[in-house]
C-alpha cells in the first residue's frame, strides 16, 4: 500500500472525514485532500502534522498494515527513508537560502555600479570632493574632485603600483562628498544622461534597484518627462 493509501485507510477506519483533519490541521479540506494525495511526495513535517492529526505514530503512516512492522529491517529502512527526507529538506532550504543571498549580492553589485556612473559623472563635471583615509595611520585628505583628478593621473604616471594601493579597500578608505547644491545638481546632470538612466529604468522593472537614492533620481526623470509632456499639452 502507498502512503496515500495508509493515511485513508486510517482516517476512514477512524470514521474521520477529510474536514475533520483539515480542521486539525488548521488548513481548508480541499487543501488537505491535497495532502494526503501526495503520499511519497510529502515532507518529514507534513507527514508528522498528519499523523498528530490522525492521532497515530508516523510509522503506522509509513507501513500500515506491513508484515514488517516490528522488524529490524523494516526499523532502518524507516530510519533511512526518514533520513532522506530530512537531507531533502536541508537541500531545499540551503537552495533557498542561496538564491535569496545571490538575489540580495547581485542588487549590491547593481548598486555599485549605478553609483560608480554617478561618481564618474561628478569627475567629469569636477563637482564635489574626495575624502582619503590612511586606513593605518588614520590620517585623512579632502582633495577637491580636479585635484583628485591631477593627483591620480601623477600616480599613475610615476608608479602604477602606488596608484593600485591607493584604491585597495585594506589601505585606504576614498568617499565622495557632496553638499546640498552639489548633489541637486549631479541628480540633474544624471537625469540627462540617457545611458545612466536606461540602465536604471531596465534594472527598475527587473525589480533590482532598491537604493532609494537612485530612485529619487528615477522619480525625476519620469517628472521632467511628464512634466514637459504636460507642457507642451497646455502650449498646444
């Protein structure tokens, strides 16, 4: 007999219906018959749940009506399939676990590349400055973006090496800074860059920005866009 089988048979020897259990199991009877059609299919806790529900042991759920139920064979075989399941589970819950992290790492490189256009955006209009931090010695320079600029092409120039270090995240800590009329002004410069913009609106509807910076500069896109559309509904 199959699993689906047992838990029938059990059920209607106990002269349960399939709204009795549903019941118990706190879950709606076209939902549990669902269940119990499953057999084989069913997780080490949803057979458990049933079991409780029926008011039997698991193993009489397993091999009701077996000439080996009380046999040393049929004991590891029950340990084993039972192991099985249980390593299935753990299998499915890492998978989970893995895909939520690879979901969460990949908007954090989405992220870090929206950012970095936008940095690159302020170098090439030289607004705001840059913060270096001596990770060792503490010690800290704010250069202004065009001497930043100057500084790194004598790096780079002079030893290559020099300008890798200067970029290593274990020996120095660079941040962009910017003041209130800086920043309105980058979002504007932003909001006109078509390639900058194009990436976040496919990344949007994948559903990946989640930086709510970068989708206040989206917000202005879309009102200069509907803004001027307006516009040019009222002048025609």
């Amino acid at each position: 007999m199959t699993i689906t089988d047992n838990i029938r048979a059990i059920r209607e020897s106990l002269n349960l219906t399939q709204e009795v259990i549903a019941d118990r199991l706190n879950t709606t009877r076209s939902n549990y018959a669902y269940l119990e059609n499953r057999g084989e299919k069913l997780t080490i806790e949803q057979l458990t749940n049933i079991s409780k529900a029926l008011g039997v042991s698991i193993n009489e759920v397993l091999y009701r009506g077996s000439s080996e139920l009380n046999d040393v064979k049929w004991i590891n075989d029950t340990k084993k399939k039972l192991t099985d399941i249980q390593e299935q589970n753990e299998y499915l819950r890492d998978l989970v676990a893995f895909y939520k992290e690879k979901d969460k790492n990949l908007k954090d490189k989405i992220k870090s590349h929206l950012m970095q256009d936008y940095y690159e955006l302020a170098d090439k209009h030289f607004i705001g400055r840059v913060r270096v931090k001596d990770l060792k010695t503490k010690k800290e320079i704010i250069y202004s973006n065009t001497e930043f600029n100057e500084y790194t092409k004598k790096l780079s120039a002079n030893d290559f090496q020099k300008f890798e270090e200067l970029f290593d995240e274990t020996k120095y800590k660079i941040q962009n800074l910017y003041d209130g009329p800086e920043t309105k002004k980058l979002m504007n410069l932003a909001v006109k860059e078509e390639n900058f913009m194009n990436e976040i609106f496919r990344y949007n509807l994948l559903g990946l920005v989640e930086s709510e910076f970068l989708l206040n500069i989206f917000q202005l896109f879309l009102d200069k866009i509907y803004g001027k559309k307006n516009e040019n509904d009222e002048a025609g």
